[in-house]
C-alpha cells in the first residue's frame, strides 16, 4: 500500500540541489534517518535517548512505522527524515507514540483515518526550507495516496528557560488556533502553567509557524517530555482544512 511513493524518485513536484523525497525501502536507509535523529535531537539538543545502539535513535516504534526521508543524492546521505505511524500501525503496537504524552479519548472517532507524524529532523547544513518542504510535499502525497484525512503529532518548544516561553507561546496561540472543543487531547505530565510567566513575546519555532499557517490546530495543553527537555504542544491537521495555498503548493489541488 505504501510502496507508491518510492525513494530516490522525485516524487515532490521540486528538486533543489540534487534532493529528492520518499519513503526508505531498506534497513540501511531506515538505519541512516535514525542516526540522523540522533545527530540532532541527542548531540545536537541534549536529548536524553535510551537506545541498545550506540548513535542510533530508535524506539519501540519505530519498526511500525514508514520512515519518509530526503537524500541528496549528490552527497549520497539522508538530510532530512519524518517518521509516519499510520492507523493499522498504530492497532498493531498498541496506539500512537502521542498517547504517552496525551490523552487522545476524544479523537477515537478519527483513528481509522488519524496518521501520526514525529521525529521530524533536519541536517544542521541543510535548513534553508528546501528539505521541509520536500517533506511535506512527501507527506501530502502520502496522505493522498492512502485516503486518510487527519494529521496528528507532538510539536516541541525548547525548554532551556524553565518553559516561560513555552507558556507564553501556548497563551498566544490558543486564541486563533485552539481546536474546537470536541477535538480537545489532555496532557498527562501538564506544564505547569499557572506557575510559569504567560506574557513573553516568545516567537514560535519554524515548523509551529508552518504547521499553523496551513491550518493546523492546538488541541490543548502543552506536555513536558523530560526525556527531550521540551514542551510539546498537541497538533492536529484536519486534511480539509489546509489552506488553500499550501493544498495547490503542496497536494496539487487545482481549488
């Protein structure tokens, strides 16, 4: 089923500096996106990974899940990865890596068609846009060519401050982008909010930015990872909500 969107192609619509989209068809190429999550979230962030294999970011998820990364076939390494749990990957290892941050009760409706998305990373020599949006070209026709309709996953916010800005940016964007209230998730180790400041002017990450210009929600609360030091705001992307321009960049819809 997931075998349309294939590596080494290219299958985003854009090719820039020899970059190319899709999903790994191999255990080496799955094993070189893990140890480019490790570059960046442990070396990188300080993120604290339990792992079996030294350099390598892998989890009990891991093996459900279709690792979507970007190669630069000029360099012949991967610079960019998201990994993909889809709906009967998640009944097989027994829910969404998300639920062991939130409670998703009141998204049960959406699971036949709710992909989750995490991990996402990129090369620190190759952050200028162009990778993320071979991702999401990559994602968008993943979704597509499988009829699913939501979106989900765990957005982070560094931590380095004690999660003043993590607050403050939370505070901000529940007023335009808070999901209705039937689409609400609740975190299970809750920032604690009331005794942190909610007035700075922190600026959003990049990937928050994107995910909210094109017509994501903030299902509720922020949850503290301590494993990753971060506050992670809960996503969700209702497919038909993407704005209009990110659909005809991204999806090619003509409307």
């Amino acid at each position: 089923m997931l075998q349309h969107l294939q590596p080494r192609q290219q299958t985003a619509a854009r090719k820039t500096r020899n970059l190319h989209v899709g999903l790994a068809s191999s255990e080496t190429e799955i094993l070189e996106a893990q140890k480019l999550r490790y570059r960046v979230f442990a070396e990188e962030m300080g993120a604290r990974l339990p792992t079996r294999s030294p350099g390598v970011d892998r989890d009990l998820y891991d093996p459900f899940c279709e690792h979507l990364i970007v190669r630069d076939e000029d360099a012949g390494r991967i610079v960019g990865t998201y990994r993909i749990l889809s709906p009967s990957a998640a009944r097989r290892v027994g829910g969404y890596y998300s639920e062991n941050e939130f409670d998703l009760t009141r998204l049960q409706h959406l699971r036949g068609q709710l992909v989750e998305i995490g991990r996402s990373c990129i090369d620190a020599d190759y952050r200028s846009g162009a990778v993320i949006a071979l991702l999401w070209s990559g994602l968008a026709r993943y979704m597509q060519e499988n009829g699913y309709e939501y979106l989900i996953g765990c957005a982070s916010v560094s931590m380095a401050d004690g999660g003043h800005a993590a607050a403050s940016l939370y505070n901000r964007l529940r007023e335009k982008h808070l999901a209705p209230l039937e689409y609400h998730v609740f975190p299970r180790c809750p920032l604690p909010l009331s005794s942190l400041r909610g007035d700075l002017d922190a600026e959003a990450p990049p990937l928050i930015k994107g995910y909210l210009r094109a017509g994501a929600w903030v299902c509720g609360e922020p949850a503290w990872d301590p494993d990753f030091n971060t506050a992670d705001l809960p996503i969700l992307m209702p497919i038909g909500r993407v704005d209009g321009r990110y659909a005809r960049h991204f999806m090619g819809r003509k409307d």
